[in-house]
C-alpha cells in the first residue's frame, strides 16, 4: 500500500499513446497503486466523475477534448491533484496548465523514477483529505479579514469560507507560519512541492497569483502577498492572534 493508507491509492491514467501508457500504468500497479486508464478527453472526465480517483495524469494532447480543457472542468468541481503530461516544452504551454489548476507537470520524455517522485510528492501534500491528522495542533491565525486554521486546513476570508486546493494551502501555510520573513524561490519550492524541486519558479508565481485572486481585495496591489523582486515571497499582515 501507499502513503501509509491501508487502501491502495487511485489514480487515473490519461494517455492515448498506448505504449507509454501501458508503461506508465505497469510501474504505478507494481509500487501498489491502483491504475484506471483513459485514452480520450471524454474517457478521463466520465472516468473521473465516477471513480473519483486520488490523482489524475493528464496528457495535454489527446483527442476528444484536450488536457487543458479537462483539467479546467476536474477543477470546477474537485481538488484533487493533477500532474500533467506534455510534450510541447513552451513555458507558456506549462504555465496555462498549472494556470487551470495542474499541481506539476512533466515533459516528455521522462524517467519513471521522476514520475513516481512527482506522484509521491503531490500525495504527501493531499495525506490530510483522507483523515491524517495534523503532528501539533498549530491553531487558528488571524491576519486582517483573513483567517486560516492550520488544523482544520480552511481559510476565511471575512467570515467567508475560501476554497483552497491542497498545494495552495501548503504554499500559504508556509508562508502565513514564517509571516514577515522573506521565503526564498528555492525554500518554498522544496518545502511545498519537495526536496528535487528548486528551479521551477514559475510553479510560484502562478500559484501566488491564485491565492492573490482569492484572498487579496485588491490582486493588483496585493496587501498579504507580497513579492521580493528576485528573491521570494513574503507574508505581511497586522498582528496575527492565535487560538
């Protein structure tokens, strides 16, 4: 089993290249996963909505409807984590993914000890939907009209509830814990996504670009999260209370 879970850990496979595929799913069953597989867009949404796996590969390019357009519709109804798969190595062809809500991407072609780095990564940071308690209880912290309980893992925002996927909640948790410190670019990509992580800066700032639309009265000119040119990020709020 994995993740220290006693049930194996579903994950939906979609790929229309059949040989990698059948390769990709080959390695997750034989480390424990449970496997379902997909070859179109149509087949990775029904699959999904039905089996509501833990994890979904997405390949970017396949046929009836592409992994773009199925990552935007798996995020208007569910936070599950999504590593997408691609082929085209533009920056901006990444960015759009993790833009629609992907947590990580790997470029084709890629190693399977990469690809189960990444897969381990993504669920250590979901461990808390199954029910995994947090090590300490760390408290409710109010900063201005924002609010976030990192036992409960929820945020508010003026009384109202804000939905957070798991990676956006791990990026402000680091922050909103080392509130005032500047954080750099390397620091938070290793504490966030993992210890092989450190140059994809711009996980961070479509990700700070997220938790701005969400939090922030003002995204433009950010009040909460602020950028040190450069550097990192830094959390800035009046005198935070805990509980």
């Amino acid at each position: 089993m994995v993740v220290g879970t006693g049930k194996a850990r579903r994950i939906l496979l979609a790929e229309d290249e059949l040989a990698l595929r059948d390769f990709v799913s080959r390695n997750l069953r034989v480390r424990g996963f449970e496997v379902l597989e997909a070859s179109t867009g149509l087949e990775a949404l029904a699959l999904f909505e039905r089996e509501r796996p833990h994890l979904l590969i997405l390949d970017l390019m396949m046929p009836r409807m592409d992994g773009l357009e199925v990552c935007r519709r798996v995020r208007e109804q569910s936070t599950v984590p999504i590593i997408v798969l691609t082929a085209l190595d533009a920056e901006r062809d990444k960015v759009a993914a993790l833009d629609l809500g992907a947590d990580d991407y790997l470029t084709k072609p890629f190693g399977v000890e990469e690809l189960l780095a990444r897969v381990r990564a993504v669920l250590r940071r979901t461990q808390w939907e199954s029910g995994t308690p947090a090590p300490l209880a760390l408290g409710a912290r109010r900063f201005g009209e924002i609010e976030v309980d990192l036992d409960r893992r929820t945020v508010r925002r003026s009384g109202e509830e804000v939905r957070l996927s798991p990676t956006e909640f791990a990026l402000l948790e680091q922050l909103v814990t080392q509130a005032g410190k500047v954080l750099t670019h390397r620091w938070l990509l290793q504490r966030v996504w993992g210890p092989e992580y450190g140059g994809e800066v711009e996980y961070l700032r479509v990700y700070l670009n997220r938790l701005r639309q969400k939090l922030e009265p003002d995204p433009a000119h950010p009040r909460y999260l602020l950028t040190e040119p450069g550097v990192g990020y830094r959390f800035v709020a009046p005198g935070p209370k805990v509980e």
